[in-house]
C-alpha cells in the first residue's frame, strides 16, 4: 500500500486531496499549525500531526512518523500556502517574510526532505497557482512566492529524475475556499469594492473558457493522477487547473 505526506492537508484544496487519495487506497499522513478540520475526522489509513512548513525539522520530523506508521513513502505533497493582496507600498517586511517563508520557503524544505527519503518511483506534488505564471495588480509578493514554487518544481524535476523521483505541480485558479474568500475580502484584492460573489461571478463570465471555476476535487484528482504510475512519464510540468483562464 502507497503512501502519501500532505502538508496543509487539515483544510480547502489538502483536506479535498487527501479525501481523493484516501479514497485511492492510499495511507495520508496529513499535516499543519493545527489539528482541525479533516484532522477530526475518523478515516482507515489517515493520521495526522503537527507542522510548520517553515522549520526543516519539522518535515524531518514528519517523514520519520510516515516511515514508522507506513514503511514507505511514495509521495509528498506540499499545499501549505496563503494569498494575499497588497500594493507595493504597502508592503513591509513582515509581509514578505510571511509569505515567502510559508509559501515558497516551506515548500523547498518538504521537497529537501522527501527526496531524501522516497521510494524509488516517488513523486513530488507542489500546490502552486497561476499566480506562478503570470503577474497581476497588487500581487507582487504572493505572485514572486509561487514563481518561485515553479522554478523549484522545474529545477528539482532535472536534478532527481536520475534517482527515480519525479516532481510536477499543480496550478489552480480560483478554487472556492474560505481562504480564498476571506483573501478576497480586502480591498487590494482584485475583487476591489465589489461584493466577493459578483467578482468571482464576473470573472468566470469573463476569463474562463468554461464558464466556471474549478474545483478542489479536481485539482485533487490531478494530483492523484500524477502520484500514479500512469503519469510515470511526466516531469518538470506546472499544469494549470484553470477552466481555461491561461491557455498553454
């Protein structure tokens, strides 16, 4: 039986993952600040403990408990993250260092950290964002964060094909989470005066190809796909999960 690490897999788009993996017959080992959420919840083969992506130890820590309660780990999933807007003069450095310690920094330690423990055949899986390829108002730093988990994905994907590990990741549009809303509630966020609701609604009218936004269980079966041997040759990839918003 396959095991998988998920960081922030407690809530949004990890909890969904972690249901998808759960429900592929796989051992999740789900991780974050706090036990909540999917946490407490009573599921076969789900354990959970405590994390902060931004301690190395930490991760170190994780894998010691997914090889002592599984004996194996054959993919780790880094979807510990946070967005928020702020205007470039309104950025100090308390901001910059919350968000690129979280988002950028406490995915290259779970990526340091697997690839130093997973079975041969193993994969990697970054949550990153579209965020990560195109710039937007307001959004310098979350968007350098997730530039970054890209150059990362693509990087490590060189360096460990030779020791059978692959490493892709995922980039969602909007996916309807309380964070997502609750980044939206602010005015420098994109959504500006207008009510959350009516900006997601215009904005699936006007960028997506399909007229709607994405899903967390779709974001998660992707992941789920590319965890498998059926995606044994795909590698180096950032895939949009994105309805079409940015067409590559």
């Amino acid at each position: 039986m396959q095991t998988v690490i998920i960081t922030g897999g407690t809530k949004g788009i990890g909890a969904e993952i972690a249901r998808k993996f759960l429900d592929a017959g796989w051992q999740v080992l789900i991780a974050a600040r706090n036990e909540f959420g999917l946490a407490k919840e009573d599921h076969d083969r789900l354990k959970f403990q405590q994390l902060d992506v931004q301690i190395e130890s930490d991760h170190q820590a994780l894998v010691k408990t997914a090889l002592e309660l599984f004996d194996t780990l054959d993919c780790y999933i880094n979807c510990v993250g946070f967005s928020k807007w702020s205007s470039v003069g309104a950025v100090d450095e308390q901001f910059w260092d919350d968000m690129l310690n979280t988002n950028l920094k406490g995915t290259f330690w779970g990526c340091k950290v697997a690839a130093e423990h997973l079975s041969v055949g193993g994969s990697i899986i970054n949550v990153s964002s579209i965020a990560g390829k195109r710039g937007s108002a307001n959004n310098a730093v979350y968007c350098a964060s997730k530039f970054g988990v890209n150059g990362i994905t693509q990087s490590l994907a060189k360096e460990l094909g030779s020791k059978g590990i692959r490493v892709n990741a995922v980039c969602p549009v909007y996916v309807e989470t309380s964070g997502l809303i609750e980044a939206l509630d602010n005015p420098e966020a994109p959504s500006g005066e207008q009510k959350t609701s009516d900006y997601l609604t215009d904005f699936t009218i006007n960028q997506t190809a399909l007229k709607r936004l994405p899903k967390g269980t779709e974001v998660a079966d992707l992941c789920v796909y590319l965890a498998s041997e059926s995606a044994s040759a795909i590698t180096g990839q950032c895939i949009n999960v994105d309805c079409g918003v940015l067409p590559q």
